[in-house]
C-alpha cells in the first residue's frame, strides 16, 4: 500500500505592474495572453492551485492625480482576473520615475499570501524608482526617493525575509532606462532574476518562462518530498542528492522550502539503519468481530527496537467496504533505542456503509513495509 499521496500545490503569483501610459501596449499583451500562460502551466504541474493578484501603480501627486498604487487580491477565477487586467487602462504619468517602491510595499503587506504557496513577485515597468539611488534623470520630483519612505530594494528583501525561499522574485524592464536600477533590485535577493524586455509581445512569453521555471521547481520539490517520505525523513544527505541527481545545495534549498510550506515536519536524520542493524520486531494487535461506523475504538501495536538508534515508523489503516476503500489513519512514530513499545492507537471507521468489511493495518520503516495483516470484521 503506497501511503504517500499527492496533496495539492498552491501557487501564488502577484503582478507588480506599472500602469502609466508607455505600458499599455504591455498590458494588452498580457490581458491577450493570459489563458494560455494559466492553461500552459497547470498541464505542466499536476494538482496546482494558481492564484493571480495584481498591484498597479503610478505616481505621487501633483505627478499624477488618479492614484499611486491600487490593490487586487488574489484570485483563483481566471476570468475574474483576466477583466481585471482588461480593465487597466493606463494613463497619466507626470515625471519619468513611478512609485514603485509603493507598489511592492502594497505587494508585500496588502496582498492575502498563503504561507503553504509558493510564492511569485512579478514586477512589470518601464521606469526606475524615484530617488538618487536608482536614477540619475533630471525630471525627478522625488530626488530623495518615494514620499512615503519605501524602498524597492527594501520591500523585496523584507518578502524573502517574511516567506524565505518560498518566494521568487522577477523584475521585467521593458525599456532600456531602467536596466540599472530594476537589475539591482533582482540582484538584491538570492535568485532573484531580471529580463530585459523592448517588445510588448515579448513579456507573455518571459511570464510563461518564469512560471514555467517554477513549475519544474515544484517538481522537483515533490521527488524530493517523495523520497523525503519513502525514508521517513532518515537519510544521508549526500546520498540523496546523487539519487534524486541534485546538487547538495539544491536538495538543501528544496528542503528548506519543504519545511517552510509545512509539506514537512522537521530536517532529514541522518543516515538510516540497516536491516541487519534494526532488527524491529512488531506485533499487530486485534480488531473488534463488529465495529461502530463513527466510533472510536483501540488498537495495539507492539514495537521492539533492539537497536542504538531512534527508529521512524508509520502505521496505516484502512477499510474495505462494497463503497470503496478508504483511509482510517496514517502516523508517524519514533521508538525509542533499546525499547519495547506498545502503542496504543484511537480508530475511527468513517463510513455509511453497513455490513461486511476488511480492515488492513501495515506498518512501514521508511519504504519498507515491516508488518501487515488484513481483518475481517462488520460494521454497523
């Protein structure tokens, strides 16, 4: 019985987008494209949860008097989200530079990240920050930076500090005045990538590269997931990587995101015990003649580790009626070196079906199933 099973992935993705009148042509192409990038990527990426949230921004007054930035939480509805881009209509603008900063701060503080996604800041524009430290334009009315105290570099930064190596950030230039400064702000977090664009039609394909990029990220988190739980979390890291054909750094950073997202409990063990070294010895209790469907019933399992080690198991239940089969419980469990362990389980038969049924139980030491037994029983 294969006791990992494929949970849903979530995806969050945030456009950053500067919504000044020179971005149009811009907008238009990704409003025409945007089907396409959602459908290309959930073929990729078995079960993905994609979500889409958008923060356009402008300028401060009196550069531009329609708004600095406007928020657009997430959004699973694809079509929902496609009017929404439709409905940009840049316009204004005042002084080269725009507000950026204000439309990553919003990004980051405004917008409903699930801590469990992965996590992707897209900023889209055409003009640097205000301020010395990213322009050197002599129409700057902020010479000092943004008004309200924000930085660029600052706000991507704090996003890799609040969600760790669960966020990627990308920063699309689509005019040669702010390679500089929107190189630097990629640059200012690890990964973090630039693509210089000088073609509207260019940017639906650079999105459909980054996210296609993540997609192949998220799987190769799940094979290392997958292994992660074939081994019970108990292996030697070098070994894993040269299986799982990673580089150590990349099964570390997998890893470390794995624990961010909560897919995983805590860091790997390390290298496991032989068979010859364990030596378990398990001992499958007994299940009731006539089960109770909704009710709790107890269930021992007898576990002797002769070992100088902490062993990881995991115990599974399930039950077999004429609906179907179904999951009762699946644990985890560490025995203690030198131990004799009686565990003692709670079982709970959810089910409406009434009448003849099996329930197996199998106890696992990484892949290795080390028990299993089948029972016939009832249920009423």
């Amino acid at each position: 019985m294969e006791w990992f099973r494929l949970a849903s992935t979530k995806l969050d993705v945030a456009f950053v987008v500067d919504t000044t009148g020179s971005m149009k042509d811009d907008i238009k192409a990704v409003k025409d494209s945007l089907f396409e990038i959602v459908d290309r990527i959930t073929t990729r990426t078995e079960n993905l949860e994609i979500r889409f949230g958008v923060v356009s921004y402008r300028d401060h007054p009196p550069q531009d008097r329609t708004y600095v930035t406007r928020v657009f939480d997430f959004d699973a509805k694809v079509k929902r989200v496609h009017k929404l881009i439709s409905d940009l209509n840049p316009s204004e603008g005042g002084d080269t530079p725009e507000a950026v900063a204000d439309g990553l701060y919003d990004a980051r503080t405004k917008l409903s990240w699930e801590r469990d996604a992965y996590k992707v800041l897209l900023l889209v524009g055409d003009a640097p920050p205000h301020g010395r430290t990213y322009n050197t334009i002599g129409d700057d009315y902020f010479p000092e930076g943004c008004p309200k105290g924000h930085d660029a570099i600052t706000e991507v930064q704090q996003m890799r500090t609040d969600f760790g190596s669960t966020v990627f950030v990308f920063v699309c230039g689509c005019n040669p005045l702010v390679e500089d400064s929107f190189r630097r702000i990629a640059a200012s977090v690890d990964d973090g990538q630039y693509y210089s664009l000088l073609d509207a039609h260019e940017l639906p394909e650079a999105i459909l590269r980054i996210l296609e990029g993540v997609s192949d990220l998220i799987e190769s988190d799940r094979k290392v997931l997958t292994y992660y739980e074939a081994n019970d979390g108990t292996f030697d890291m070098g070994d894993a990587a040269s299986n799982l054909n990673l580089e150590l750094r990349e099964l570390k950073t997998s890893l470390s995101r794995l624990l961010e997202l909560g897919r995983i409990a805590r860091w790997p063990k390390g290298r496991p015990l032989s068979t010859s070294q364990k030596d378990l010895t398990v001992v499958l209790g007994e299940i009731p003649n006539n089960i109770v469907a909704g009710k709790a019933f107890n269930y021992t399992i007898r576990v002797k580790n002769p070992s100088s080690t902490v062993v990881g198991i995991r115990v599974i239940a399930s039950i077999a009626t004429p609906d179907g089969v179904s999951e009762v419980t699946n644990e985890h469990h560490d025995i203690s070196p030198n131990a004799d362990k009686k565990l003692e389980l709670k079982l709970v038969a959810m089910t409406d079906a009434k009448g003849k049924a099996s329930f197996k139980v199998e106890v696992f030491y990484g892949s290795r199933s080390v028990a299993a037994k089948i029972y016939n029983t009832r249920i009423y």
